[in-house]
C-alpha cells in the first residue's frame, strides 16, 4: 500500500552523506566564471528546477550551482551546473 505524501518521513536532502555540497552563485561569481573559462551559460550542463537539490536550495531557473564533491585524488573537485526549467 502507498503512503500518502502526509504520512512519508521528511528528511534534509543536503545532510544525506552521499550529497555534495551545492551553492547558488551570486551575479559576480557568475561573471567571474564566465570570463574565467570563456564560456556562455547555455555551454554549462543542466540541472532542472525541480531535481530534489534545486528545490531544497531554492534554485530558480537561469541560476547557476557550484558543486563541490570530495575527491579522493584532487581533495575537492567543482562543477557548475545551470538551472533551467522542468518539462513537467
């Protein structure tokens, strides 16, 4: 039997072990980046609005997230993903 969304057990996405840390960037951060790598916001991957992630972080779409996983050989790896809006 399915539990209705009342009675299933909320938890902090962000505080899951296996979730890297995620950040919106600001305006300057974004220009910083961009300049940085010479690279446009439609040339960074995706992630949609409503990944479990951009919700808990209140990610808008047109935003871009800095990931910062843990890496066994580099101490720390970034990525950047820009929000764009879900097909649903």
């Amino acid at each position: 039997m399915a539990k209705s969304k009342e009675s299933q057990q909320h938890f902090n996405i962000m505080k899951h072990e296996l979730v890297p840390e995620h950040k919106i960037m600001t305006e300057e951060e974004k220009k910083q980046l961009f300049k940085e790598y010479a690279i446009t916001p439609d040339q960074l991957p995706q992630i949609m609005n409503d990944d479990p992630v951009c919700v808990s972080i209140g990610a808008k779409s047109g935003q871009i997230i800095k990931i910062i996983r843990k890496s066994h050989t580099a101490g720390e790896a970034v990525v950047y993903r820009l929000v764009v809006e879900s097909n649903k």
